[in-house]
C-alpha cells in the first residue's frame, strides 16, 4: 500500500511540476512578443519608420537596438550613407521617434 501511494505522490508532484514548467514557457513567450513587436509602436514618426525602415529592415531588429539619440543619429547618417533618403525634417523626426520608442531606457 506503502508503494502504490509513493507512486501516486510521485505523480502529483510530477503534474504540478509539468504544469508549472508549461505555464512558465507560455509567459515567456508572451514577454518576447511584447518586447519586440512586429509593428511600430504608434507616434510621430511611425509613418516614416513604416516606410522608411522597413525597407530593408524588420521591427523586430529595429526594436532591439536601445540606442540613445546619438546612436540612432549615427545609424540614421550610415542608412542614408547606403542609399537611404530622408529629408532633413524627416531624418529629425525619425531619430526622434525611434530613441522615445526604443531607446536605452527601453532596453
């Protein structure tokens, strides 16, 4: 009798345990998602990101930099070194959107 409710704990416990792992996996998911989107966050500036950056790039990656301002405004000057065109009004809004969408304090 001993045995057979060792084994019946054993497999409560290895339920539970399952179970906990599994919803742990699922939130873990769902924190990525939310950290790095698949669109850009609304906002001054989200049209020219939408059109802008995801020429070549996806959110997600754009999402993932945490820069302050004077690295997006270095990667801003490369992009348009490599054949990106913005307007000077457009370059500022841009670099403004994406260090108040995905700035360091954002990391």
């Amino acid at each position: 009798m001993w045995r057979e409710f060792r084994y019946w704990i054993a497999a409560v416990v290895f339920v539970v345990l399952a179970a906990a792992i599994a919803m742990g996996a699922g939130d873990g998911k769902a924190a990525r998602k939310q950290m790095y989107p698949s669109t850009f966050p609304a906002g001054e500036g989200k049209m020219l990101a939408d059109t802008k950056c995801q020429l070549c790039h996806s959110v997600s990656l754009v999402s993932q930099q945490a820069k302050d301002s004077t690295g997006w405004e270095k990667t801003l000057a490369q992009m348009e070194k490599w054949g990106g065109q913005l307007t000077p009004a457009e370059h500022d809004t841009l670099r403004r959107y994406l260090q108040a969408h995905f700035g360091v304090a954002h990391k």
